[in-house]
C-alpha cells in the first residue's frame, strides 16, 4: 500500500489520473476522424489508412497486461511516468511523419497510453477511501470514453485550421503536461513485490494479433480465399492458441484466464470486448458516413474532417451522463441491470444510425443515444469488478479488462470498414448491413451479461 496523502494532495492526485485517462484516450483516438482524410491526401485505399487508428488499439492491447505486470509493486511509478513518455514521443514522431508507415509506427507508441488506464485505478483504489472508491473508479472509467469522443473533435478542429501535425503536437503538449503533473504527484508502492513478466506469451499474443487483424483489414482487398489472408488468419489463430495454452499452464502468466472468467468478473469481461467492438465501429462508420458522398441526395453527406469531427460531440458529452444514470439505476434497481441497459441502449443507437442517417440531426441523434449506452456500459465495468479483486489482483485485473476493451476497440476499427465492404459496399447497403451486424451483437451481449450477472456473488 502508498502512505496515507493529505486531503489536498489526493483531490491533486485525483485530478491527475483523471487527466491522465482523458489524455490518453484523446492521444489514442487521434487518429480516427482523420483516416478518409489520410486517405485521400497519401491516395492509399481506406482500409490502409485505417491502420492509423488500428496500429494505436493493437499496441494498447499488447502493452496493457505487460504495464500492468510491470507497473505492480515498486515499479508502478516509473512505469507510469515512462509509459506517459513514449506516448509523447509517439506524438512528436508522427507530427514529423513523412510518411503512411512511419505514422503508424508513431501511433503504434501512442497506444501504450491505453495501457496507463488500469494503472491508474488502481493507484485510486490504493488512496482513495473506501467510502469513495466506487464513485471515483466509475469517473475514471468513463473518462477513458469521453476522452475518445472529445478526440475527435479536438483532431478535426486542430488539423482542419493547421494541418495535420498541429493535432499531433497538441497531443504532445498535453501527454507532456500529465507527465509533469504525474511525476510531482504518483506516489509510490512499495509494500508489495515485482511480478514477472511473460515475455514469450507477450510474443504470441502480439504476433497472433497482427496475423489475424491483418487478414481481417486486408482480407476484401486480397481475396477471403486467398492464401495471403488464409496464411496469416491461420497462423495468428495458432499463435493465439498456444497463448492461451501456456496462460494457463505456467506459474506467472502474462494474464490470468482462470481469474478473468470467475462469477463476478465474467460477465464485466464479456461485455468489455463486445462494447469495444461496438463502440468503435459505430464511430467509423459515422466518421466514413459524413466524410463520404457530396451535400445533396445520395448516401453520404460530403461533409469536411472537422465536421465529421464535431458530430461525436454529443457521443462524449452523454457518455459522462450515462454514468450518473448508471449510479442511478444501481441504487434503484440493483447492479444487476447494469450491463444489459448499457448493451440494450446501444443497440437502439446502431438501429437508429442504420435506418436515419440522411441528415446531421439523424446522426448527432444516433451518436447522443450512443454516448449514454458507452456511459452506462463502460462507468459500470470496473465498478462491478473491484468488489470481488482481492486488493493484490485489482491492476491485473482490470488490466485484463482494459485488453478485452481495447481488443474490442481494434477489432471493431477493422472489422467496421471490412464489413461495409463485405455487405454491398462503400454505400448504404453496406453501411446498414454492418450495422445491423453490430445490433445482433448487441442483443446477444445483453443477454449474455444478465446470464452470467445472475452468477456473481452478493
């Protein structure tokens, strides 16, 4: 445990982890309203440029259980002060960028910035009274969401006036400022040990990852029988496998699959991968949607960066009220209902953006009912999973949540593209069929989560 903090140091500290997953969800989400544009200036096909954003989530999901091994015990300070330094160079290198290749290698930096998220809460549950912990886990969790809606705008405004590096520059100062205020107010833990880290199960999961993501993005353009995507689907899916084999036969695995699945968790767990998947191919979708076509009839709405940009307003700022309704129902109804609500008013969110997407209106429409299902989704995992983690397991397990969440955030950037592509099309038979995969998604989800909540323990 950290030493005891004064009231006015904690409500500082308070303050800096919450900046510090907003920030880290801004840096993080960069990359999304400027993909179209990406496309068109370096004339690559969009799911090329797509790797701008999917490069960032593959890294937060591989980075997140090593910081999370590395930052436990002593080390979690200078983990946290050095995660908050690459992601800063990340921001710079990519405002240099030269080119597509090298922005995603400088985005691929950016995403260690996801992995901070389980750090921070879990230096929260350390300090701050037990009496408040559930109220400050739930803020620091949905900040992680409003800091991806508030990135949007804040790209498109930013580059749609200086261009693009001035949005990556304005990453830059913000990461560095967090890593200012961190470094004078992170304590450190030193009552408890270092853990291991699995480096060979942090290989296999990185290298199944890619190998499955790249025929998921790329699998249209070179064929779905082609060996060029049957060979690296293969091969990641085998090297995902022996991931799991060894996470479950070694003494100190990278994550820990027996506790992930435990009453209690399980059902957090579930809906951390589908919500990912959801959250981040309905954002695509309506980024593409509003970018795509020219004013007028037809689909599309030919719209600029920073418009696209500012339509997820709504998206973040209902996302901070869908957690104060999230406490809400759990005082009225029980934390029971938690999960499906969230999962439920997301799915009325996609339905609404696959059937009414001719105006501006429809869309903030789609997005404001989406940011309440993220708010109501995403404030409650965390919170419904403290109470069951010994206080030893809390940053391992939430930063396994944080892997299933970003995973889901990866898969649903690639997959969303693909999808539309796959179900007639850059076009409306394409975008409604994609989303209307995502509301089967959905439902299926809600059901599962009130399943499995039924088994937790009081």
């Amino acid at each position: 445990m950290t030493a005891p903090i004064g009231p006015l140091r904690l409500r500082l500290l308070l303050v800096t982890l919450a900046l510090l997953t907003t920030v880290t969800a801004v840096v993080s989400s960069l990359g999304a309203p400027l993909v179209p544009a990406l496309a068109r200036d370096l004339d690559v096909p969009l799911e090329d440029a797509q790797w701008a954003l999917t490069a960032t989530l593959l890294a937060g999901v591989v980075s997140t259980p090593v910081l999370g091994r590395l930052g436990s015990g002593p080390r979690r300070r200078p983990v946290v002060l050095g995660g908050l330094a690459v992601v800063t160079l990340g921001c710079v290198l990519a405002a240099l960028a030269p080119s597509l290749a090298t922005l995603v290698a400088a985005r691929a930096l950016q995403g260690v910035g996801l992995a901070l998220v389980p750090l921070g809460m879990a230096v929260a549950r350390d300090v701050v009274p037990a009496r408040r912990l559930g109220g400050v886990v739930a803020i620091l969790s949905v900040t992680t969401v409003a800091g991806a809606g508030l990135g949007y705008p804040l790209t498109s405004m930013v580059a749609g006036a200086w261009g693009l590096d001035a949005a990556f520059w304005l990453g830059a100062a913000l990461t560095g400022t967090t890593l200012a205020l961190a470094a004078a107010l992170v304590p450190a833990d030193t009552s408890r040990p270092a853990a291991r880290v699995d480096w060979v199960g942090v290989l296999l999961a990185a290298a199944g990852l890619l190998g499955v993501l790249l025929a998921v993005s790329r699998g249209e353009v070179w064929g779905w029988s082609s060996g060029l995507t049957l060979v690296p689907a293969g091969l990641g899916l085998a090297l995902l496998a022996a991931f799991v084999r060894r996470a479950l036969r070694v003494a100190h695995p990278l994550v820990d699959l027996r506790l992930a699945v435990r009453p209690g968790l399980a059902a957090p767990n579930l809906v951390a991968v589908v919500a990912g998947v959801g959250m981040y191919a309905m954002l695509t979708l309506a980024v593409v949607l509003v970018q795509s076509g020219t004013p007028g009839p037809g689909w599309g709405l030919g719209r600029s960066v920073a418009v696209a940009g500012w339509v997820l307003v709504p998206y973040s700022l209902l996302s901070v009220a869908g957690s104060r309704v999230a406490q809400l129902l759990a005082r009225r109804l029980g934390t029971a209902v938690l999960l499906p609500s969230g999962c439920l008013v997301f799915l009325v969110a996609t339905l609404l953006l696959a059937f009414r997407h001719d105006t501006l209106t429809d869309v903030l429409v789609a997005m404001g009912v989406g940011g309440l299902g993220s708010g109501l989704t995403f404030s409650s995992l965390a919170t419904l999973m403290v109470p069951h983690l010994p206080a030893g397991e809390t940053g391992s397990a939430l930063a396994f949540n944080q892997v299933l969440r970003t995973l889901g955030f990866t898969v649903g950037s690639a997959l969303s593209v693909t999808l539309m592509h796959l179900l007639g099309g850059v076009g409306d038979t394409g975008f409604r069929g994609a989303l209307l995969v995502m509301a089967v998604i959905w439902l299926l989800a809600a059901l599962a989560a009130w399943r499995l909540d039924r088994r937790a323990p009081a």
